[in-house]
C-alpha cells in the first residue's frame, strides 16, 4: 500500500437519529365509538457506532466520508403500535482505533477485537404514547410525548497499529531492510533518511507455522516526543507493541549514545514505554571486524544486544530466537 494511502489520524462529524415521538390515537370503533387511548411509544433514534473490522489497516475509508449521519425513529402508531428504531450507522475500523472527542480531546474508548461494537453516540429515545398518561382522573389523555432530540458532534479517530515487535532508531538505520528481510513486506528502501514516511506491517514466521507481528516504525529524531521530525504522530504506534527493538548501526559514532537518546525520547514521550521488553540490535554489522567488535561490545550499554545484518544473512536466525523467546517469557 502507498504512502497517500496509510491514514492513521481521521476527524469526523457524527449525529445519531431523533427519536419518534409517541402517538395520541384514540381508539374509534363501530361497536366502540368512544374506545380509550392506544397511541403507541414512538421508535428510538439510530445509534452511531464504532466496529472493529481485522480486515482493516487504515483509515482511509473515512477521509473523504466524515459527515456519519443516523437515521430517526419512527412515530408511534394507534393499537399500541411502536414505532420502528431509526438505522443505526456502523463506521468500521482497524484494530487499536482510539475514538476521542474533539473538543474535550479525552479518549473515549478503544477497539481492539474483530467484531466489537462501542456506542459513540446514543440515539434519542422514542416518546411515550398517550395510553401511558391515563389515570382515574384523566381517562382519555390527547396528548403524547414527542421523542427526543438525537446528539452530535466532532470525534477524532486515532489509529495505533497492533504489533507484537516495534522496530525503533534513527532515520536510515536498517529498520526497513530487516523488514523485508524477515517478512514478506517490502517496504521502501533506500541510503537516504526518512525513507519510511508511515508504518509497516510484516508476519514473521517462525518455527511449527508460528508467527509474530513486526511494525517498522518511521525513524525518531532527537526532539520527537516535542514533535520535531515526524514527532507525535508516529510515536503513538509504539504504544500497542508488547517489544520494542532499538537499532543502532554499528558504524554510528557511539552507540550508547544513541540508544540513550532513542530512549530518552520514548520516556518524554510515555514514561510507561519504558516497561516494555528491549532488545537492542547492532545493524550492519558486516561492515565492522571481529576486532572492532569485540571494542564496541566493552562499551554497549547495559541491555541485551545482538548483532546482526540483513544484507548478509548475519544473525537472522539467532535473532528470530531471541524475539520469540522474549515474547514468550
């Protein structure tokens, strides 16, 4: 999927239905000329709904639809009758949309399962017909109750990819490489930074048809979490991955550093980050010696660590291990 077509981020005016208003029919007959009141209750109003659809990755089915609209209730009718529920309106999204008010920006709630339905905006409920008003002393009431108004407004829907891995470092460090390399995804690929403008999806297979999630996330810039660079807009995907793999080239000037910085931005960003599981991986390692090696390990911070690179094969294998087992602790 092209880049235009990744949305994430989508705001939307929703307004649920009205609902009916209840009946005052008076029950005429020939042999019951002066019957008493059988108005019905009025229909409620159509709901605006939110649906977890696992065929979704996106948003972009919402970007030029973002006026939602739900139908009214129906008026009640004579012998009782209940008038119909106005039609609910389904918007269907990906897994892990978070729905937000847009002017109180609060969460709302959050879709995580296929198939999960939350209300976003409630119809108005149906009034009641005049059979509910009569009493001893008012025998036949002429009047009923009109249903009430429906509710609307601007909602903000923010997608956060699921992953179990979130492939986090600077632009150009290898991330999209070990991508394609341990998946079927390929996405863009290139020796200048920022090459990856919106988040990728690869299934990693394992061993006995098992498999794992990997999010390549786009790279982080000292000053992300302040919005710097592609800043809060894609640090929010690294919320929902259960590991995070922060990857260094093994050519960068000084990878504790890096790692640190990496680390830092993620802590001003959401200290809770911190409490997922890490691994850090040193990128393109084909490109150092045993010798040099063996100098940057005395000085990698203290986290587990692993060395690999995608373009020669080097420690795939051992790293898909290592993932698995971690997922798994």
């Amino acid at each position: 999927m092209s880049n235009a077509n990744f949305v994430d981020f989508v705001k939307i005016f929703c307004r649920s239905g009205n609902g009916g208003g209840g009946s005052a029919h008076l029950l005429r007959e020939k042999f019951n000329p002066k019957g008493g009141p059988d108005g019905g209750d009025g229909g409620r109003g159509g709901h605006v709904i939110i649906r977890g659809n696992e065929q979704l990755w996106t948003l972009l089915h919402l970007k030029y639809s973002r006026h939602v609209f739900a139908s009214g209730g129906e008026s009640g009718g004579s012998s009782l009758k209940t008038g119909a529920s106005g039609k609910d309106a389904v918007i269907e999204v990906p897994l892990g949309t978070v729905a937000k008010d847009a002017e109180k920006e609060e969460a709302l709630f959050e879709i995580t399962e296929h198939g999960e339905e939350k209300v976003l905006i409630s119809g108005g409920r149906g009034g009641l017909g005049n059979d509910h008003f009569k009493s001893a002393t008012n025998q036949t009431p002429r009047y009923a109750q009109p249903g009430e108004p429906g509710d609307e407004g601007w909602f903000i829907l923010e997608l956060k990819l699921l992953a179990d891995v979130g492939l986090v470092g600077f632009p150009n460090a290898g991330k999209s490489t070990l991508l394609s390399a341990m998946s079927a995804a390929r996405p863009k690929i290139a020796d200048y930074p920022f090459t990856t403008l919106v988040p990728n999806l690869g299934i990693v297979k394992y061993r006995d048809n098992r498999s794992f999630v990997m999010a390549d996330i786009p790279g982080i810039i000292e000053g992300a979490s302040e919005g710097k660079g592609l800043g809060h807009r894609f640090l929010r995907h690294i919320e929902r991955n259960a590991m995070l793999l922060f990857m260094v080239p093994a050519d960068s000037n000084d990878i504790r550093e890096d790692y640190n910085i990496l680390l830092g931005e993620l802590q001003k960003y959401n200290p809770e980050l911190l409490d997922k599981k890490r691994l850090l991986v040193i990128t393109k390692s084909d490109l150092i010696d045993e010798e040099l090696r063996e100098e940057i390990i005395q000085d990698l911070p203290e986290v587990r660590c692993h060395f690999i690179s995608a373009i020669a094969n080097i420690g795939l294998v051992r790293l898909n291990d290592i993932i698995w087992n971690m997922l798994n602790s």
